[in-house]
C-alpha cells in the first residue's frame, strides 16, 4: 500500500496545517469486486501524478463481523452512533484546547499497542481493538462502554484541571495587585525591595516613622515645596525619592518621616494636596518569607502544569481511539442499512488535498464506487451542478473525520 503525505508531529503546535477532514466511505462490493480492486482503482485515480485529487487514499480496516440484532435494533443502533459522535468529538476538543493552553507546542500522538503514533498513521493501520470492544458484543453495548470510558476521562480532565485553575487563583491572589502599572494602587511590596531600599531609607522609632507618598510628575514641584507644611510633626529635609522608575502616569514614590502622633492628620493634609499616602510597612524578613512563597507556590503550578499535560496527553490518545471505533461501528451499521446484509462493502480512508478538490473527488467517487442498481448517483443538476434540494444522497457512505480543531 502506497501513502503520500506527512503526518502531524511535524506542524505548528504539534499538528499539521489545518487540512480538509479525513473521509470515510464505505460502498457495496458487487460481482467479482474485492476490497483491493476497489482500494486500487480509487486509489490510481485520486492520487494520479498528473492530477491529484487527495493526500493519501488507504483501506480502513471496519470489521464484518459487529452484531447488532434486530433491523430495529440497527436504526436505533444508526441513531446513537450518530448522536455519540458529535459527543465525543466535543470532549476530544476540549482536552486538545486544554493540553494547548498548557503547552502550544503540545505534540499530539495515539498509544497504540506499545508504539507512539501519529493520528495519521493510527487511522492508517487501524485495527479493531478487540479486548476492549469485543466484536460478538453487540453495537449497541460497545458504544455504551464508549461512552462510559470518555465520560470517565473527560470528569478526570475537568477535576485535575480545576485543581489547577486553584492553584494559579491563588498564585494570583499572593501577588496582589503586580499587574496594576499605577504606583497609586499597585503592590509596593514588589516595588520597594532590599535591592531598591536603603538602610536609613526606613525610620521607625518608638515616636518616629515614615509614610510612603505617591507623587504625580506634575505635583512634584509643589510637593518639595509643601510636604513639610503638611504638619507640624513632619521631620524637615526628610522626603527621599526611591531608585524606582516612574509609573506610566509618570508618578514616582517618596518617603517622609514624621512623628507617629501627626500621621493620620498629615495623611488627610496630603490628600488635599492630591498627594497620595500608601499603607506600607517595610520588613526584609517579611519580603523573603513571601517570596518564598511565592516561589513554592509556581513550583506548584508548574507541577500541577507538568501533570495535567501529560493527563491531556493520554486523554487525548484515548478518547482518539475510542472516537475512531465509534466511527468505524458507524460505517458498518449504516453500510448494513444501506446495503443489507450479509455485510459485504469496502471501506477507505481519503484525505483530499484542499476543499477545492472535493466536488471532483465527488464525481469521480461516483464513477469508482457507486453500485449499479442502486437509486442513482447522486442528483445533478443539467450542467453537472449539485440540485442543493435537500440532502445529498450519495450511493455510498461518507463520514468526516477531523482529528484536531481549529
């Protein structure tokens, strides 16, 4: 068998560029037909040198032998495929969202007995996987242990992912307000540290102390003319700037020492200034106790992000597989219904090349496969067009298959 095309290890963030969906089809063999001759002639056509249509074409390995009862049991069986699949597709898209946020250069693979592989070459030798979706157990109840199994996975994601939200909301809350560029509000316990501080830029005696003021580029002047003005109690000569940049607003931090007793006056005589007094109370032994802190607390994000990457990692790698059962349960049961039993038809794989190729794959596919005696080709208006009246009706099964999001 002969495949053209790459894979996706080898593309942005761990996937390739976003190429057309995979196609399933599945088509009654007919006469002396086999699933090789029908596999060759798709194949000759759609990836002719000189004109090709698809990626790659190949043989998908959809077992003949799936029970399923009664013909009741089958439409009920056709139903809840169907409604399964946009299911499990939406929580395969949420563990890839997840495992990207994380990491967006994330490489996604499928544990495939023992090997790491691509999602392209999992679809490419994909076998059934009869351990775990034993062929003599009905449709029915292989879709039902599906179902469990991504239910299963997709509450273990959700609970580990809030685990990990706790962890950055806390991180958040121990760094206050950092991300605040105004020096009026934001955390000046990450601006006034032991490098920025001198010895005797803090005084606080039994009567004295210092008040850290938050001065605009504009009031400056006015300030180093007024501040010892503000109160009686004001230490002269005692305001100092700190070795910190300006805000954005161009507002700096200064210091003033003062007599305890004049404090909260001298902190309403500065705000009628429009000078701004912060509460802050330095200690070097305190800024090393948060930043320890601080630096166990992203360790622990950091590990909690390590965990949770490697649980989207084989989430993902098991929600694909069991995604890629579902769709094969859904070729046969809709190939039974379409052709009838005993099941004989042919399923493949095509990957078009661009959306662009796809009306002409249309046709040729109508040409390759599509089994004399049935209801006709599919419906064509007198030029050739699609009627667009309705559904399509296409004389062999067609499914999507995208494996990663947009």
């Amino acid at each position: 068998m002969v495949f053209v095309g790459g894979d996706s290890s080898g593309g942005k963030n761990g996937r390739r560029p976003q190429y057309p969906p995979f196609w399933l089809v599945a088509s009654v063999l007919q006469d002396n037909q086999t699933s090789e001759s029908i596999h060759s002639g798709v194949r000759n056509t759609l990836l002719s040198p000189r004109a090709p249509l698809c990626d790659e074409v190949g043989l998908f390995d959809v077992p003949m032998g799936l029970k399923f009862g009664s013909f009741d049991d089958l439409i009920r069986a056709v139903d809840g495929l169907q409604k399964q699949d946009a299911v499990v597709e939406a929580v395969l898209r949420r563990v890839e969202r997840q495992a990207l946020e994380i990491d967006p250069e994330t490489q996604f693979k499928v544990m495939w007995q023992r090997h790491s592989l691509s999602v392209e070459q999992y679809i490419r030798r994909f076998t059934w996987d009869e351990s775990k979706f034993p062929k003599a157990r009905a449709v029915r109840e292989n879709l039902e242990a599906i179902v469990q199994s991504v239910t299963k996975i997709d509450e273990e994601v959700r609970a580990k992912v809030s685990v990990w939200h706790e962890v950055k909301q806390q991180i958040a809350a121990a760094s206050g307000k950092r991300e605040i560029t105004s020096y009026a509000h934001r955390e000046l316990f990450d601006l006034l540290t032991p490098a920025v501080v001198q010895p005797d830029d803090f005084v606080e005696t039994e009567h004295l102390t210092t008040a850290i003021m938050c001065v605009t580029k504009e009031a400056e002047e006015e300030f180093l003319r007024s501040y010892e003005k503000l109160h009686a109690f004001v230490v002269p000569r005692s305001a100092k700037r700190f070795g910190v940049p300006p805000d954005k607003d161009g507002a700096s931090l200064w210091r003033v020492v003062l007599f305890k007793k004049g404090l909260a006056e001298f902190r309403k005589a500065a705000a009628e200034k429009k000078f701004t007094v912060r509460e802050f109370t330095y200690s070097e032994g305190m800024y090393k106790e948060v930043s320890e802190n601080r630096t166990k607390m992203m360790a622990e994000q950091t590990k909690h992000e390590a965990f949770l990457g490697r649980v989207c990692f084989a989430a993902f790698s098991d929600i694909f597989v069991a995604w890629v059962h579902l769709k094969a349960m859904r070729i046969f049961c809709e190939a039974v219904l379409r052709f009838g039993v005993p099941p004989n038809f042919v399923s493949l794989f095509l990957r078009p090349l661009s959306e662009s190729k796809e009306k002409k794959i249309f046709k040729e596919l109508d040409s390759l496969v599509a089994p004399s005696g049935l209801f006709g080709n599919r419906f064509y208006g007198k030029d050739g067009a699609d009627t667009g009246e309705g559904e399509e009706f296409f004389p062999y099964v067609l499914l999507h298959l995208q494996p990663f999001g947009s």
